[in-house]
C-alpha cells in the first residue's frame, strides 16, 4: 500500500508546482499590459509653478550719474595765533561755532605791560630828536665858520658826523616806538576773515608764547565735498557740473564742481575732486558722506524694482518664453528712478519679463501669466486592441 502511494503523492506535487506556476504567469501579463498602455499615452503638460504678471521693459529719459564717497571738510581753515610774547590772556570773547566778522575782536591780553613800554620808547624819541636837534645847529655853524678858518677842518667834520649820527638815533628811536606800538596793537586778537570758530585753545589767565594758536576758523563758512573718483571714470567729470551730496546726517544738498586735484594716489588709483557746497546747519566739517555728480541726460531701458532679483551676487531677471517656462538672464543695473530701476545690459525691449514673484522662481520652472489660459493637457492615446 505504502508503495501504491508514493506515485500518487509525487504526481499531486507536481500538479501543485504546475498550477502555482501558471497563476503566477496569468497574474504578470496584465502588468505588463498596463505598463505597455501607460508608455503608449503621452506626458501630460506640465503644472506651472506660479502665476505671474509680465512687464516689457520700458525707455525713460534719466540723468546720468557717477556714484562716488568721501569726506566733508573745510574750504579753508584759518589759524590764528599770538604774536604778543609773554603776555597774559585777560578775556576770550567767542567760543566754538561763533559766526565772526573780518577784524572782530576774538581775545584781548593784558596791555598794562605794553603802555609802559610804549610811553618809554616815545620818551626816547624826544631825547634822541632833542639831541639831534642841538647836533644839527653845531654842525651848521661849523660850516658857516670854515670860510674864517676860526676851526680846523677835522673839528668841522667832527660836528657834521655828530649830527649825522643825531639824526640816526632819531630814526632808531622812531622805529623802537613804532615795534612798540604794533605789539600793544597786537594785545588785541582780530578775525582774519569772516568764518565760524571750529576750534578754541585759547583759556583766560593763561601766558602764551609768540605763535602760539588760540583759536581755527572755518573761512567764509564754505564747505567742500573731497569726493573720490577713479582714475577711469574721472574724465567724466568737469568743473561747474552739479553734485547730490548726502551727508551722515541724512541731509542732501546740491553742491557745484571747483576742482580736480592734479594728481592719482598712486595706491588707491583714486583722485580727489572738489566740490563747493551751500552753507546748510546739518551738513558740518569732518562728516562722511555719498553723493552722485550729474552728467547729463541719457535714454535707458527700465523696469520695476520688483522684477530684478539678486542671486549669487548678481542682478537678474526672468524671462517668460512662448512655452511658459522663464529663464534667468543676468543683467547690469544702473540708477533708480522711483520704483523702476535703469538696465545698462541685459535685456531688450521685445522681452517679457516677469513682474511680482521672480524671487520665489528658478531657471526653466513654468509659469502661468496671468490673464491667459493655462496650456491644455494633451488628451491620452486610444488603447490598442
């Protein structure tokens, strides 16, 4: 019996293996139907990434302008100084910022010392006249006296030479007055020129020697804009063009080009360039500021602000191709005129630009324009019978 089995067992697992076989086979060729329908239909289209508006760009009529920096100083500053040697400072009348008028008096030293000396040295010169006075008689009677013989000629010239020599110590005395005079003139410190005091050494009670500064004045309350130009770009400027000049304050003021400095730093490659600016409360010496020298009228294409966006360092925007995809094209930025922005290179006026949204795109995403309708699908391929 046992061995009448074996032969069915055997055939009944073949059976089995032969059935497990063939649904496995049955179950694999629908999959692969599927796929063969699936690779017959064609792609769909693809889903645009964002709606976006479109702008062409635009000309406009701007002024040109050359972008610089640079320092606020003084047009000239004055310094003033002592010339009264070893005398005390008895009154200071202006302090920092004071506005002054050409020959005001700014300080005034101690004079007592001074008048003495002068009443001296006039005392001096009436002794030296009168003498010259009495010198001068005897030497014309000796010359009335030569003709008689009464005096010898070396006593004749003896009387001529002293009221010569007379007649010089007048003058030396004269000039010791007039030293005199000038220095208590000078016990007073003038204003050289109109201007604002920027600077105050000068303290009362204090005893100065000659030289010494007292105080800085900023003459005629000019400033100047010191602006830095490259050596390239500074044949664009000329004299007489006007500047926009915006001090750290935040203050602008328009200022007109003096001068250009006659030479380069030779390790910036950079030149100074001059430029008067108006007398304005805000705008004070020593400031840092920017500005920008006006070069006359240019056409430029523009576009919104909105529809340039940096990358990379880079300025670009996006163009919106017939097929709705962008591509990023790399553009060089020139001055703002409100909220549009010049294109120095880049575009062209046939391109369609992408407005509000170019910082959410990448280079080949599809867009959908607003207004327009959105590309159709493509409908799918009959299935083969």
């Amino acid at each position: 019996m046992q061995r009448s089995r074996r032969p069915l067992l055997i055939a009944i697992l073949v059976v089995a293996l032969v059935a497990v076989a063939a649904f496995f086979l049955l179950r694999g060729k629908p999959a692969e139907g599927e796929a063969a329908k699936k690779a017959d239909k064609p792609a769909a289209t693809a889903r645009p990434a964002l709606t976006v508006t479109v702008v062409q760009p635009q000309p406009a009529d701007l002024v040109a302008g050359l972008p610089a920096n640079g320092n606020i100083a003084a047009w000239q500053e004055a310094i003033i100084g002592s010339e009264a040697a070893g005398l005390r400072l008895a009154d200071v009348r202006v302090n920092v910022g004071d506005l002054v008028k050409k020959g005001q008096v700014l300080a005034t030293f101690s004079g007592d010392t001074v008048q003495a000396e002068v009443a001296q040295a006039r005392a001096s010169l009436a002794e030296a006249e009168a003498a010259a006075a009495d010198a001068a008689a005897n030497a014309e009677r000796a010359r009335t006296l030569s003709a008689t013989g009464a005096l010898s000629q070396a006593q004749i010239n003896q009387y001529l030479t002293t009221g010569q020599t007379a007649k010089a110590r007048v003058e030396a005395a004269r000039a010791a007055l007039q030293a005199q005079q000038v220095r208590q003139r000078n016990t007073q410190v003038l204003a050289p020129d109109d201007g604002v005091i920027s600077s105050r050494t000068a303290t009362v009670g204090a005893v100065v020697g000659s030289g010494a500064e007292l105080f800085r004045l900023v003459r005629r309350g000019r400033l100047e804009w010191r602006a830095e130009v490259a050596s390239n770009e500074l044949p664009r400027v000329r004299v007489g063009q006007k500047a926009r000049v915006t001090a750290a304050s935040g203050v602008t003021v328009e200022g007109t080009v003096r001068a250009l400095a006659p030479t380069v730093d030779p390790q910036t490659r950079n030149a100074l360039v001059y430029v008067d600016l108006p007398a304005n409360g805000d705008v004070r010496a020593g400031m840092y500021a920017r500005g920008e020298f006006m070069l006359g009228r240019i056409e430029q294409l523009t576009v919104p602000q909105s529809a340039v966006v940096v990358r990379d360092g880079f300025a670009s925007v996006f163009e919106v191709g017939a097929d709705g995809k962008v591509a990023m094209r790399r553009v060089t930025t020139g001055q703002r005129a409100g909220d549009r922005i010049a294109i120095a290179e880049g575009v062209k006026p046939e391109m369609k630009l992408v407005e509000r949204g170019a910082a959410f795109l990448n280079d080949g995403d599809v867009v959908q324009v607003q207004g327009q309708p959105a590309p159709a699908a493509a409908a799918p391929a009959p299935a083969a019978k």
